[in-house]
C-alpha cells in the first residue's frame, strides 16, 4: 500500500470513528433533548464529521451523499464506491 493509500484509508477510518459519535449522540439526544452537554458534543463531532468529509471529497471525490453536490455539480454516480473499490 502506497502513502496515498494509507491516508486515504487513514481519513475513511477518522469518519467512521466520527460518523459513529454523532449516530450514538443523536440516538441518545432522541430521548435527551434538554441535555445541553450531549448537544454541545453532537455539535462538535457533526463539524468534524462535515471537515472530514470535505477533505476526503477534496481528495477522492464524495464518500457520502452529504458532499456529493459541491458547485451544484452531481458527482455521486461518477466515481467508485467504497465497495467498488474506491477506498480502503
């Protein structure tokens, strides 16, 4: 595996540990709503999610459908999924 390869893979496994944080936050914010810490933490991990997945839409085209649409351009369909190939 090449250096590419390895931060490629290095940044899909950062959003996966991120994504992971707001998905466990949010399911707990579901039946906590008045918890002010646990927003302020699903705040903070949802923009780290967000830079992350710019980065790796920046880099390799977009992983999730939340950047797949940079300058109105639709660029989902037009590059290898994960699955594909496309990462790690």
């Amino acid at each position: 595996m090449n250096a590419n390869q390895m931060e490629r893979c290095k940044l899909y496994r950062w959003i996966h540990m991120v994504s992971f944080a707001v998905t466990d936050i949010t399911l707990y914010l579901d039946t906590h709503p008045e918890d002010m810490a646990a927003l302020d933490y699903f705040n903070h991990y949802r923009e780290l999610r967000m830079q992350a997945l710019k980065e790796y839409e920046c880099k390799y085209g977009p992983l999730t459908i939340d950047t797949a649409t940079p300058e109105g351009k639709w660029l989902w369909s037009t590059q290898p999924m994960p699955w594909e190939g496309g990462c790690c």
